[in-house]
C-alpha cells in the first residue's frame, strides 16, 4: 500500500511505502546558509514525526547546495543536528535550485 500525506496537485510531501517514508525536498527561510538549513532541519524534523518517523531513523539524505563554498557553513549545523551514532548515508551536491534566494534543500529517506 501507498499512502500519500499532504498532497497537492504537483508531489506530496510524503509518501510512505514498505515501511519506508520519502519525504520531498526541503527548503528554508533565512538568508544564510546556516538559517536555511536550520529551518530546513526544522521542516525535515516535522514531516519525519508526521509520517511516524524521526530522524535517529533516516536512512539517506541528499543535500544540494547552491554553492559548494557553503559546504561547511551546511555542515556545521547539520552536524550538530543530526543524532550522534545515526548518520544516514549521505549526498551533497551543487544545483541550480528552484528559486534564487535558495541556498540549501534537503531530501530525506527514512523507515517508519
């Protein structure tokens, strides 16, 4: 079974298959790097609960970055973030993101 959660006309923020919860890419407010990811975490943090997971249960993220120099200004508060000894596999890139203001967007994999 497929469950869909807060769906809209073009993707849901969450859909949940196998025991497994995808959640679509996340972005945030702020104008630094750091208030992005932050609020990104913040969002990521919501939907996980949402869907009945957390994030000691992600299993894969992949971060994309607007610019590759702000590598470890991202890594400083996902560092922080993320839950000691439950590091998911992980992916960081650069991309065009979808608006210009964008900085950081975050995706997540997570078991339920």
């Amino acid at each position: 079974m497929i469950e869909r959660i807060e769906s809209g006309v073009r993707m849901s923020k969450i859909v949940k298959h196998n025991g497994l919860a995808y959640l679509c890419g996340q972005v945030g407010d702020g104008d630094t790097v750091t208030e992005q990811t932050r609020d990104c975490l913040s969002r990521v943090e919501r939907l996980l609960e949402t869907a009945g997971s957390s994030p000691e249960q992600m299993l894969q993220v992949v971060i994309w970055l607007a610019d590759m120099a702000d590598f470890a200004e991202m890594n400083a508060v996902w560092d922080a973030w993320v839950p000691k000894g439950r590091a998911p596999a992980r992916a960081c890139g650069e991309a065009r993101l979808a608006r210009p203001e964008l900085k950081v967007e975050i995706i997540v994999t997570a078991a339920c």
